[in-house]
C-alpha cells in the first residue's frame, strides 16, 4: 500500500474503526502540503512492480475516493456498451526470450499503432489499401504476429490450456 500511494503518516492518515487506514482528503492535502492527495501520491509512489489484490481495498487501506469515483463512471456510463469482459490476464508469466521479443518490438508497434490513430482521427479513416498497407507495416516492420504469438503462448500457459504442435 505504502509503494502504490506513500508512506503512512503523509499519504495515510487515520485508521477507520476496522483497522483499515484511510487516505489523506483533498481539504488536508492542501492544507498541509499545498497539492491535492493525487499530486501527493504521484509524488510518493514508488514506480514498478507491485500487486495490490482487491480484498486489501477491505482489509488493509481504503480505496481512495478519486479511484472509487473512476469505478463508479466506468460502471454506470462505460460498461453499459461492452459487449464482453474477457480480459487478458495482468499476471501471466512470459519467458526470458519471449521478454527480448516483446522489449524487441512493443515500443515500434505501439507507437505505429498511436500514431495512425491519431492521423485517421484527424483526416479521417484509411482508405481500403491504406489499411492493408498499415497492416503489412504492422506485420512485416513492427513484429505483430510475433507479438500475438508472445502473448498467446503466455496466456495459454496462464490457462493451462496445451496447444499441438
């Protein structure tokens, strides 16, 4: 909790009578530091892995109010629209090599992907050979079926699902 937020006594001020400590408000933030509890943990958060399981949100610290309110939008006004909530698994184990593949092409692939976004939201979409071309580039230049294959295999093992060779 102290490496996602910061440490007790600056970013966690209280215990609620259950033990479980809760955040420093907006109004004290402010008052004693001059910046709102997100500035304040943005500040106190040490960057990198860590794992934080739901259950600790009830035993161990109360889940700030912004991340409540960021919840609560995407429940009421986002999940509405989402067909399925399969999602790929955050904890999924790849292999030294596969880590040299994805560090090998992720950041090329990414920032393909973005930037094409980006012009097609301002010039409007690709014509049908601009998307085939995109698709080679992703292919060919950016490694996305090396990629894909990364990631399936992580998650098949994650799955314990066996794939035939």
């Amino acid at each position: 909790m102290q490496l996602q937020y910061g440490p007790i006594d600056v970013y966690f001020t209280d215990k609620d009578e259950n033990g479980v400590w809760l955040s420093i408000s907006n109004e004290e933030c402010q008052e004693k530091y001059g910046k709102s509890a997100g500035e304040l943990k943005g500040e106190q958060e040490v960057w990198g892995p860590k794992l934080i399981l739901s259950d600790y949100y009830s035993t161990t610290f109360k889940m700030e109010d912004r991340a409540i309110e960021r919840l609560t939008d995407l429940q009421d006004f986002w999940m509405p629209y989402v067909d399925s909530t399969v999602t790929y698994p955050v904890d999924c184990v790849f292999t030294g090599r596969e880590l040299d593949t994805i560090d090998w092409y992720k950041a090329n692939f990414e920032n393909t992907v973005a930037e094409n976004e980006g012009l097609w939201l301002k010039n409007g979409g690709p014509t049908d050979q601009e998307w085939q071309d995109y698709i080679e580039l992703l292919e060919k230049k950016c490694g996305m079926n090396k990629l894909l294959e990364v990631y399936q295999d992580a998650y098949n093992r994650y799955a314990g699902i066996e794939v035939e060779e």
